[in-house]
C-alpha cells in the first residue's frame, strides 16, 4: 500500500513538474496568443517618487533583448505581485505574456496598497499619480514614448483618470470598467450595497492575508461573504461599515455623503474623465452579467458622440468569469500590436463584437446596437400571461412587499464570484412578493440584441416605491435562466400621477444579446426588491442613510387598454 502511495504522489509530482515546464506554451495555445519571441526579465521593487514625497512601487517585465519595445502599464489595488498579495499571481503572469511578446511591463500598486506608500482614497489621486510615474518613465533609457494601459475594474478606472491628459498614452484597453463611477454605486437611483461591502471586504481579506501561502487563499470569498452578510440585514446603512469593520471607513461615507449625482464629487470626476478630448484609441471589453456593463455601454455611446471609433467587445459573463476568460489578455496584445506598433492587421474589421447567448455565437457589428433591431412590445394579461396581444379589459395584479424581508437577488449582475451570472429563477419565481408573465412556447426562434425595457402602470400606497423586472429564458423542462434586469426607484414626490392616480414609469432592464429558441418561452418577474444589488427600499419618506424604520407597501400592477404594461424588447429583423 505504502509502495502504491508513493507511486501516486510520483505521478502527481511529474505531472505538475510538466504543466510547470511547459505553461507558457499552454497558455500560447489555450488563449491564442501570438507567438512567444523573448526569455523575460523581472526587476522588482523599484520605488517611484511623487511630488508629494511618497514612493509607488512597480515592478517591471522587459524581453531579455535589445530592442524599441513600447510600454504597458498597469495601475493595481490589488497587489501587484505573488510575493505581496495572493492574488498578485495574475497580474505576474499578465505581466510575463506582455513582455515575451515584445513590451516592457510596469505593474505599480497605487498609492496606499500593498508597499505603495500614502493613503489610499480611492479614484481621486490616480490621475497625478500616473502622471508622476510616466515622468519617471520618460527618464528610463529603455523607454521609447510610447504607452498602451491594460486591464479591468478599478485597473480600468485608473486609465481613465490619466489617457485624455497625456500624448504618450497611444492606446488603452479599459475592461469592465466605466468612466463614471455615480451609476455603478447608484444604478437606477438606488445603493449598490452588494458591492460597496463586497469591495471593501475584499480589500479586508487582501491585507488580513499578506505573507501568508496561497492556500490560505481557498476560501477568501467565504470570508468576504461571512463579513458582510450581516451588514445587508443591518440600519441605518451610513453605519454598515462600523457594523463590519468596527470602524468607519472614510471612502463608503464619501459615497454616501454624495447620493446626489450632481454633487461636486461626480462633477470633479466627470471633468477629469474628458472623454471629448480622448484621442487615444479604446478597445471597451464588458459582459452581459457584469455591474459595469451599463457604464461601459455609455462610455461607448460617449465616446461615438464625440466623433471617436472605439471598438467593444461584451462576452457572455459576470465580472470574475470576464477576467478568468482572458479575453482582456487576447483582446489587448491584439489592440497594442495594432496601435503601438503598427500592426493593423491584428484587429477584426467590425469594430463591434458581441457574444449571443443562447445560441453560444460570437457576432460582428458596425456598431451597437446593431442597425436591424427594433422595439417590439410584449404586453402583460391577468393569469401571468405575457404576449403580443394588447390588453383590454383585465383586473389588476397585487403583492406586498416587507422591507424586513426584501426579496433577495440572485445571479445577474452582482459583485459576487459564484453567485452572478446565469441562474435558475424558479425559488425566486415561488415567492408571494414575486409577479410573474410567460409567453407560450416559442413556434419560431426569437432573438433580442439590444437594450431592455419595462413599461408600468403602477400604484403603491407608500411614499416611495421599487418596481423592479427580470427576463427570463423559460427551457422547455421549466428552468429559468434570468437573461438581465433592472430597477426603478419611485418616489411620489418626484414622479406625477396620472388622473385616476397610477404612475406609468418605465423600468431600464439594461442591455443584452439573446437567442430565444423555439418551444422556450419568454418571462417576465416583476417585484419590489433584489436586496442587495439594489438597496432595499424602507417605503418611508426618509433619508435613505440614516433611517431604521420601515413599512410594507401593496403594489398593484395594472394591464388593460388605458394602463397597456408591457416589456419592450430590441427584436432582431
């Protein structure tokens, strides 16, 4: 038995000691990379000095040749290396593709993370802070001008603080990401308090686990989800991050001290953000299931405002399975090789592509959305039917809706590494604070590219009101796949009844590209919460911060021929 063992764990080892020996070759063929062409050489730890007096450190990957080789730079919060952060290992291996394939790499953690010194504030020093370390680059004599920015998130965030405002930046890749920050916090009008706590409690884990083996990594999300459950339960919400971290932390009170998209917080941020004045070639990478998919989707259109051609690339999934993809990696060696160094026959043609879903096919566009969509109605009926049918006489549907027991979102769009994406619906579906509207099955396929909407004609009997919508791809066995969702925050204040005392709002279920098969079906949910993507709502006339009390709201829902609800979808064709 002992000799069988050891037989074993020799296997294991050759076998690792293989995908070892040749890993650079895997991933050449797995993520259809161009081929390697340079041994690299790492320098670690290279302080770099700001005005202020306080040092970035980097570390730089350069092919072990000479050479002009442009330069990409990375800006990170998360740990720029295996040595000082668990997950700095994606970075490293990120940073050695870019360099065997002829770029020197500058890989810097941002001011306040890691062994970057000063005060981590997020966003508002990113800008000077690139600006400084492309001041010390230009003093490098490898350097030869020329600069691509890569990545995604808050690593996209940071080249948009810096690329409208220096001429060596040629082109950037910003990746699930958006220049504006306001409608990520708040899509729709409401908190975001899935990702506020998530975000910060992954920065928790990140510095609680410095030094410590990989291992320790197995169950960092467990960590992240037990430290911030009790925060979704918890009021007032200005106090969450003292309910969590035993301490108020200075950036989510920033936040929430701006609720007001035109405070001069956003306002400062937008003007820094001067997409009108980018002439930098962008290549926008999103995901149907990502938080910044709207955010990216807007910078995109910003951008064709202002004359300019970005391309865009959305992929099929959520924030983590976008990165896990690597299509930023393949997307962006193929950006810089055009643009930094002149090969123009690396990028497609189109500069618009989109993955469908449903059929599981990537498409090419001039653009988004595509030329051939148009918006066809699917109208609400009692007995939660759903079809294209108008509405005539029909009685209105209710629910109620507890604030003490907000339905819970799940999939979708969420900050969360297993629980964002596609999923099966049919336990929310259950759920008495849950409408739902199903079309028959499918004679012929039915595909939607483009963007969402849900019209209602509502009534609420407090002061303010969610109403939110989810579609759904109903499979012939009765699963339900949500395929994208959106929410509307109604306050009486703010929003003018009709005459006989309805409110008609419309419901912005974001943007998608989908292939409904034949014999699937088409639903609609419609409920009050998805706590706690959407903050819930107290459905009192309160300050959202500081308030703790609460009350249920009964909400009708009407659908006959002077209230015609319906769910608008971009048909193709």
């Amino acid at each position: 038995m002992k000799k069988f063992i050891r037989y074993i764990l020799f296997g294991l080892l050759a076998l690792i000691s293989l995908a070892y020996l040749t890993r650079k070759q895997t991933a050449q063929r797995v993520l259809r990379l161009s081929k390697m062409r340079y041994r690299v050489i790492i320098t670690r730890n290279i302080a770099i000095p700001t005005p202020d007096g306080v040092s970035l450190m980097a570390d730089h990957y350069a092919p072990r040749a000479d050479g002009d080789f442009p330069t990409v730079f990375i800006r990170t919060p998360y740990g720029r290396n295996h040595l000082n952060s668990n997950f700095g290992w994606y970075l490293e291996f990120i940073g050695k593709r870019f360099a065997e394939r002829g770029y020197h790499v500058l890989i810097q953690d941002v001011r306040g993370r890691f062994e970057s010194g000063g005060e981590f504030s997020p966003y508002f020093s990113e800008r000077a802070d690139a600006a400084a370390t492309i001041t010390w680059l230009e003093s490098q004599s490898w350097f030869n001008g020329v600069i691509g920015m890569w990545s995604g998130s808050y690593l996209g965030i940071v080249q948009w603080a810096i690329a409208p405002h220096h001429p060596a930046i040629r082109a950037i890749v910003p990746a699930i990401t958006s220049s504006d920050l306001y409608p990520i916090l708040y899509p729709d009008g409401a908190f975001d308090l899935g990702l506020a706590m998530r975000w910060m409690a992954v920065f928790h884990q990140l510095d609680k686990l410095r030094g410590k083996p990989l291992i320790y990594s197995a169950t960092f999300w467990q960590e992240v989800e037990r430290k911030t459950q009790k925060a979704f339960d918890h009021l007032p919400i200005r106090d969450d991050d003292i309910a969590i971290f035993d301490k108020p932390v200075d950036y989510y009170r920033l936040w929430l001290d701006n609720a007001d998209p035109t405070t001069p917080t956003w306002d400062e941020m937008r003007q820094m953000n001067n997409l009108s004045a980018l002439d930098t070639p962008v290549h926008l990478i999103g995901g149907w299931y990502d938080f910044f998919l709207r955010g990216t989707l807007a910078d995109y259109h910003r951008l064709r405002e202002a004359g300019k051609n970005p391309y865009l690339t959305i992929g099929g999934g959520h924030h983590f399975s976008t990165i896990a993809s690597m299509i930023e990696l393949t997307e962006g060696l193929r950006w810089f090789d055009a643009h930094l160094k002149g090969d123009k026959s690396a990028i497609r043609q189109k500069p618009v592509r989109l993955y469908v879903m449903g059929i599981r096919q990537w498409r090419d566009y001039d653009q988004f959305p595509p030329a051939n969509t148009r918006p066809t109605p699917f109208y609400l009926h009692q007995g939660g039917e759903l079809s294209a049918d108008a509405p005539r006489h029909e009685t209105p549907d209710n629910y109620m809706y507890d604030p003490q027991h907000p339905t819970p979102y799940i999939g979708g769009t969420q900050f969360h590494l297993w629980n964002a994406g596609k999923r099966d619906n049919r336990r929310i579906e259950q759920r008495d604070d849950v409408l739902v509207y199903t079309t028959a099955p499918l004679s012929a396929p039915l595909e939607v590219i483009g963007y969402v909407r849900l019209q209602l004609y509502v009534y609420t009997d407090v002061p303010c009101a969610d109403f939110y919508g989810r579609l759904c791809d109903v499979h012939p066995d009765g699963r339900s796949y949500n395929i994208c969702d959106g929410l509307m925050r109604l306050s009486k204040k703010a929003v003018a009844p009709q005459p006989d005392g309805t409110y008609c709002i419309e419901v912005d279920m974001w943007a998608t590209a989908h292939h409904f098969k034949a014999g699937h079906r088409l639903r609609l949910q419609i409920a009050s919460a998805a706590h706690p993507r959407w903050s819930r709502n107290l459905c009192v006339d309160a300050p959202f911060l500081t308030c703790t009390e609460h009350q249920p709201a009964h909400q009708q829902i009407f659908h006959d021929a002077d209230h015609p609800s319906a769910l608008i979808l971009p048909m193709v064709g």
